[in-house]
C-alpha cells in the first residue's frame, strides 16, 4: 500500500511549461495545491534564470511559492566550486546567472581559455567563439562541469537542444573528457527540496516528463516518480524505473 502524498515536488520544462507558453491545465491544478496549503517545491535542471526569477515566473501564473522553495543547479554549482575548487579561474557558457553564482562562490569568471574549471549551462547568446575558447581551455585540462545532461529541451513550438547536446560535442573533441553533473537526475536537488518542505520520502512524489532525469532522481532520492505525457519523444526501455505515467497533473491527489 502506497503512502497518502503530502508533499509534490515538480520539474518546470514540459510540466508548467514550454518555453514562454504556460500550460494551463497543469498551471490551474498547481495553483489549487498551492492554496491548499500542499507543500510544494520546483527542481529544474534550467539554469537560465535564479531561483528568484523562477519563482517571480511562477507567482506570476498564480502559483504561490517561495524562492526557497525552487531548486537549480546553481545551487550546487555554489557547493562544487566553494568545496573543490575554491579560488578557480572559471570560463562560463550560460546565462549571467550561472557567472554571478560562480562570483558570489568566490571564484574568477575568466573570457579566455586559461580556466581551471568550465561551466556548461543554458546559453541563448551561443557561439562558435564560446564553443572554441572552451574547447581549449578542456585540451588545457580544465574540469567541465554541465548543469544538466539533457539533449533536449521543451519549447512552444517543438524543442531545442541543450546542455547535453554540448557535452556530447565537447566529449567528442576532447579525448578521455570526464563530466561533472549537477542537476538531475543527481537526487541532491530533490532531497535539499524535501529537507526545505520538511517531508519524507515516503510521502513525496516527483513529477517530471523526464525518465533519464525526473525519474531516475526520483528512484535516487527514493520518491515515487510520476511521468506525464508532455514529451512525444520518451520511449520506454527495459531498464527504466519503476514510475506512474499521467496525461494531467489532476490525476494526483495530495493529502
């Protein structure tokens, strides 16, 4: 027998959203839990924004939700560089909040190719340039730490490659490269999420439209997983985790 779910933690891709396009049928289920009291928290792979603009995001849809209460990677980014590369020189691909994150950890974002550590992220201002300066900095010897291993990314109109997709071209221009991960499907996130919602567990679900992410950090943090039907490109394999397979976010019932 399944325990009563008393805590929902859930992605933001392809389960809030698309891109810019909200999706109203989970946007109004979300909303009702939020004001029931259902403890609720986000953990998303996107490194894009801060937890604050995420959570501004969402306020904004009717979802009531504290900053504290939506989980990066950049989180753990701030924990990797103050704990193992205290001091690096940084060369950054991502977002501006990706560089404030390795600032405020106290190391150097550099713009050449004399970099101690790469940080890959979400980066809509993408260029050759970038992608050569990094290269040389991996040939150098620096570490590549990638925010997410996901290939692809949910938008209104389809999908867009992401992080994955660049830590494959990187591993195939740097011979024996090793990856640093640190967002799903690491369960890190999801239990800093429980710890924050003051839950267990065993009375906690993640929702997700990800088995090589979502699901498999749910099995990892040892919460029931739940899979909705958002991404035509999910094919199911033999050694996937055990999880429940939803078309709407209203077929859970919290407690």
């Amino acid at each position: 027998m399944t325990s009563p779910i008393r805590a929902v933690i859930s992605d933001l891709d392809g389960v809030v959203w698309r891109g810019e396009a909200p999706i109203p049928e989970a946007v109004a289920t979300l909303s009702g839990w939020s004001a029931r009291g259902v403890p609720l928290a986000f953990v998303t792979n996107n490194s894009a924004c801060s937890a604050q603009e995420f959570a501004t995001r969402l306020q904004g849809l009717g979802i009531a939700v504290d900053p504290g209460h939506v989980i990066t990677p950049i989180e753990a980014l701030d924990a990797l560089l103050r704990d193992r590369h205290a001091g690096a020189r940084v060369y950054v691909i991502g977002a501006e909040a990706l560089s404030d994150a390795v600032r405020a950890a106290g190391a150097t974002v550099v713009t050449g190719p004399e970099a101690d550590v790469v940080v890959l992220g979400t980066d809509y201002g993408l260029s050759f340039e970038k992608l050569r300066i990094a290269t040389n900095a991996l040939l150098g010897g620096a570490v590549l730490v990638a925010t997410n291993p996901d290939t692809l990314s949910p938008v209104a109109d389809g999908f867009e490659p992401c992080v994955g997709s660049l830590v494959a071209l990187f591993k195939a221009a740097v011979p024996g490269l090793e990856t640093i991960v640190l967002g799903k499907p690491q369960p890190a996130l999801l239990r800093a999420a429980m710890a924050r919602l003051g839950a267990a567990a065993h009375e906690t679900v993640m929702i997700g439209d990800q088995v090589s992410t979502d699901i498999r950090a749910a099995e990892a943090a040892g919460v029931r997983g739940f899979r909705i039907t958002t991404n035509p490109h999910q094919v199911a394999r033999p050694d996937d985790p055990l999880h429940e397979v939803i078309d709407r976010l209203d077929e859970i019932a919290p407690a």
